[in-house]
C-alpha cells in the first residue's frame, strides 16, 4: 500500500458514514496500521448530507487537519452524486465506490469522471444488499466489504475477524444483527464491481 | 529535560496498543486512576468523557461516588467540596461550561484544591459554535490552575495520568486542567499505548491529604474571610506553589517516562538545533506543523517546530533559550484575546524573549538581537488549519529572514502586529 491512505465517506445522516470510519480504523489498528477515524461534525440530521473521515498509514500520522485529496472516496447515497464535491479533490490512481446498481461506466458519467481515465469508479448495491442482509437500508457495512476489495487496504479474513468481534461489542443486545452485518460485508466484497 | 518524545518513543511492555477516541482515552485514564467522586455536567465536546465515566459507575468498574449536578456551576462546586474534604475529585467541561465554573475556578486555587479536570477546548459563544478553539482555557489563564496541553489522545492520556501526581503533590496542591482540542482530538479515532490499571494505580498512588474538613482532630477552615490582613500572603504563597509545580512537572514527567517510555517535558523541540525560523504552537496543530516542518526539511529549509505542553505555569526561561538564537518565531494562537496587541500565547511568548535579551542570555550562536516575532491567529471556532496555510507562515518568515524584517516587502510599512490565516476578509 502507499504510505498514507486518506478516504472520505459521503453519507446521509442515519447511514452509519461515521460508524464505517470509525470501524474501520479500529479494524486497521488491530492489522498493525496507524488510523485516524473522525466524522465531520455539523447540524446533523437524519437525512442530511454528512462527512466521516481516514487517515491510515503504515507510518506515524501527525496531520490533524481535513482531507481535502483523498484517495478514496466512498458514497454511501447515490442521491449524493449530484453534488459536484463528491469526486473533487480525488487523487490520481484514486477510486470512488458508489452504492448504486449502475455499471460502473454509466457511474462515471454521472460523476462527470470520463476525462479522468485514472481515477477508478466501482458500484456495489449496498443498499439492496443490506436490506437482504439486515432487513434494512443501512450500507455502511456493505460499503466497507466494497472498499475493502477495490482498495486491498486490509487482508480480508483478518478483516473479518476483527469485524466480528467490533460488532459484536457494538450489538451486544441485538447479536443477529452481528451475522446480518458481516453477511453484508461479504457479500459486498464480492459483488463490488470495478470499471 | 525540556523536550517531549511524541509517541514513536520506545514503549515500555507493560502497555497495550488500542485505537481510541480522545474523550474515550481520557475516560479510561480517568477509570484507571478511580477517583472518589466525580462530579459532571455534560457539555458538546466533553459529552462522551461523563457518558463513559457514568457508565463505569454503573458497572462497578469503579469506587467512585459519581455526582450528577444542574449546571457546571455546580460541578466545580461539587468537586472543590469533595477534595476540602479530603476525597480524590475529577470534574470535565468545555467552552461555556468552564465560563459558568469561573467564580468557583478561582476557589479551587485560591484554596489549594488538587483537582484535575480535562478540558475539551471549544470556541465561546456567541455567535454559538461547538468546534475546536482555545478561548475557552485561555480565558481560565489568569485562575491559577496549572495547564497541560495535549497534541493528540495519547498525550490526554498521558497527561491525565500525570496531572494527579503534579496537583496532589505537597509543594503545589493546585489544581491542574489538562487541555484537549475539541472534535479534531476528542471525537476522532486515533492510535495510542495504554497502561495495566494497576500500573496507574500504582503511579497516582493514593491521595493523603494533610489537613481535610472532615478531620476532627485537626480541624481546619476552607475559604474563610481574608482581608487585609493575610490575603496577600496567602496569594504570594499560591504563587510561591506555581512556581514549585515547574520542578514537580519535570519531576512527574520523569518517573511517567520510567513507566511508559515516553518522555514529556514543557514542551518538545523539533527539528530546532539549526533552524533559522521555528512556529510555536499548542495542541493539535502542533501535529500539522510537525509534518510540514518534516516537509520543508525535504527541501532544505531550516525550520523547525516548538510545541508548548505546559503554559501555566509559563516555561518563559526555558523557552526563550531555545528560541534565542532562532531569526524568526511565529506565534500560533486558536484564541483572539482582544487586547490588539497580539493572541495570548504571542504576548508571553515575546516577552520572555525580550527578557532574555534584557538580561544579555541571548543564546550563545546569537550575537544579535532575539529572534523577529510575528502573531498568527487561526482556526477560531474549528476553522481548518490545514498543511498550506502553515507553509505559508513559513513562508513570510523566510520573507522576514531574508529582509531582517517583519515589514510588509511590498509598502515597507511595518506590518500588522496580529496576522489571520484561513479568515476571508
């Protein structure tokens, strides 16, 4: 991996952006990285547009401060897409992983990605997939599977022990909700697809 | 013993590696010290420090007597009450809720209270704003609490830990707020080494206090009338006691760093043996700086990075020697004290440059004058700080390397003494 990874989670308020950095990170720091997690705090509602933060590094991270170049940008609503800011800043050789059941070509268009042939587009049904999966239209999970897999961050199966056991602690009094969310992850890891 | 190790230090084996929030950091110290009560309001961004530690009450993870007070008024008062009578206390608050403990901030000084309590630093109101500022801890600089500053959650940790034994110990019985930014640190996962709970036990060891309300055979008074008479006497002693708290800080950081390995002093001297231009700077932006100092370097500029732990008591003489045969020193303030005459980290950062020129200790690479100083305020009610706009602080201190002064190259006029990054205008 490069030394350092910075990705920026688009969601709306109530799709878990925060919780999927935050898991993440956690994740990352059990593999051995250094992490940062942090959502970007505002007036948040549900359903309202909201940011969440990583930093990850296999060297010591001091920046304290936004991303503004990400190089991976995760969207967690595809009613998101709109919004010019969702691809600004994306590094070369960067990814945007939008949960949508468009190709991702079709995704490229809409985010007005075609002149940018080295930024790399890949779409998932994370929405679909979570309701299957947990009966209801959370995708942060579904999500991370995704940017697992496009980006190779993490070593899957590590990956999902540490999962297990951070969801268990999370849904402690709803354990069906721990094999729902990592049936989610799993199956998003698979079905993401890359254009 | 005046440098900090940031957390690359070697680390004792006694320790695990976890990933937590600032808050979630400090309300683990917190746990492992157990103090006998806690008394809490709850307030945007210190939330989470009270939730967690109520929680531990509730599962018995603790002995302490958790208060649950209407006001932060009323938590400080809860607080000073318990340590008079003899109890190990901890309270926590941010922004406006350290406004409403003022009055009660000065009794807790004033009558030598250990107290240690975190400070997530949040701007003012109004206008309202819950994000990232030092006005709020600024404003309590004058209430005669020690301040320890933390760069990120294994510093609050840290410096939680360590605040018990510098306010408990019996040269300076004065209580000490351990200042952490705001959502950039509280809110935001991040990495750091904790210790065994016996292990901190162990460091805090218990409070014993000499004389306590609660002691029949040794009756005492706590905050009684004092004209006249002995007022003053009593505030040249609690003077007397910040002035001994800088030993006992250096002492503390001591034994802390045979614990952990991780060293802390007043603050830590990066990359500043062969700079010509240094920033100072408190908190989290200190890491931001670190990483365009490390950057700059890249590229063969000297430059370098001081960052303050403690600014009360105020290290000024310390400071000054290591900043003494710098050419220009950029003073980073998240405060706008509204005097006009410069932030309130600037004004006693060049003062104590001007006293080292006074007394001719000018450093001994230096025969010239100390260093150019110029005022930088920034980030004010969570205003991003962000790698460019430190690199252009660098950048009008090479201007004023290069000129030998800080006047504006374009008018020549002097320019402004107080300068804003990141504000449109």
């Amino acid at each position: 991996m490069a030394t350092l990874t910075e990705i920026r989670w688009h969601g709306r308020g109530g799709q878990g952006a925060k919780t999927a950095a935050l898991l993440l990170a956690e994740a990352a720091s059990e593999a051995g990285l250094h992490v940062q997690g942090f959502p970007e705090y505002g007036p948040e509602r549900m359903g309202a547009p909201v940011f969440a933060y990583n930093r990850l590094s296999d060297e010591p991270i001091f920046l304290h401060c936004h991303i503004s170049r990400p190089s991976v940008v995760a969207v967690l609503d595809p009613t998101l897409i709109k919004d010019p800011g969702v691809a600004a800043g994306l590094a070369d050789g960067g990814v945007v992983v939008v949960n949508s059941t468009a190709e991702p070509e079709t995704m490229r268009g809409r985010l007005r990605l075609d002149g940018q042939p080295e930024v790399r587009v890949a779409t998932v049904d994370a929405s679909g997939i979570s309701m299957d999966c947990i009966g209801q239209a959370i995708p942060n999970t579904a999500m991370m599977g995704a940017v697992i897999r496009v980006t190779g961050l993490l070593e899957f199966d590590r990956f999902m022990e540490v999962a297990r056991r951070l969801l268990g602690e999370k849904f402690r009094a709803r354990p069906a909700l721990v094999d729902g969310n990592l049936k989610a992850i799993r199956r998003a890891y698979g079905e993401v697809a890359v254009g | 013993m005046t440098t900090t190790a940031v957390t690359t230090g070697t680390v004792n084996p006694n320790q695990r590696r976890v990933a937590l929030t600032g808050n979630e950091a400090v309300a683990l110290a917190m746990r492992q010290i157990n103090p006998d009560v806690v008394a809490a309001y709850p307030i945007t961004p210190q939330t989470d420090i009270v939730q967690y530690f109520s929680s531990f009450v509730a599962d018995g993870r603790v002995d302490t007597e958790f208060v649950t007070v209407e006001s932060e008024h009323s938590a400080m008062s809860a607080t000073v009450g318990a340590v008079a009578a003899g109890a190990r206390a901890m309270t926590a608050t941010s922004a406006n809720g350290l406004a409403l403990m003022w009055e009660v901030l000065y009794i807790a000084a004033g009558s030598r209270l250990p107290i240690v309590m975190p400070v997530v630093n949040r701007a003012l109101s109004a206008p309202l704003n819950i994000h990232c500022d030092h006005s709020d801890a600024m404003g309590a600089r004058d209430s005669g609490w020690v301040q320890l500053w933390s760069e990120n959650a294994q510093e609050a940790y840290d410096n939680v830990i360590q605040a018990v034994r510098v306010a408990e110990h019996p040269k300076v019985l004065l209580p000490v707020m351990v200042c952490l930014d705001g959502f950039i640190i509280s809110h935001a996962l991040l990495n750091l080494h904790v210790l065994e709970d016996a292990a901190v036990r162990a460091f805090v060891g218990r409070y014993r206090p000499d004389h306590t309300l609660l002691d029949p055979e040794r009756p005492v008074t706590v905050g009684p009338l004092d004209l006249y008479d002995f007022y003053f006497e009593h505030k040249r002693q609690q003077a007397e006691a910040m002035s001994e708290a800088r030993a006992v800080i250096l002492q503390v950081a001591e034994d802390y760093t045979r614990l952990s390995g991780r060293r802390y002093g007043f603050f830590e001297a990066h990359r500043l043996e062969d700079a010509d231009s240094a920033v100072v700077v408190l908190g989290s932006a200190a890491g931001t700086a670190r990483f365009v100092v490390d950057e700059l370097r890249r590229r063969g500029r000297k430059v370098g990075l001081l960052k303050l732990r403690v600014f009360r008591p105020f290290p000024g003489r310390e400071l000054a020697e290591t900043l003494a045969r710098l050419q220009t020193v950029a003073v980073l303030d998240r405060a706008e004290g509204f005097s006009t005459a410069g932030g309130p980290l600037f004004t006693e950062v060049r003062s104590a440059l001007y006293a080292l020129a006074e007394d001719g200790g000018r450093g001994p690479a230096s025969p010239g004058a100390p260093p150019l100083t110029m005022n930088f305020i920034y980030g004010l009610g969570g205003r991003d700080l962000d790698p460019g706009d430190i690199e252009s602080v660098f950048d009008r201190l090479a201007t004023a390397v290069e000129t030998g002064s800080t006047r504006t190259p374009d008018t020549g006029r002097v320019g402004p003494l107080i300068e804003y990054l990141g504000v449109r205008e």
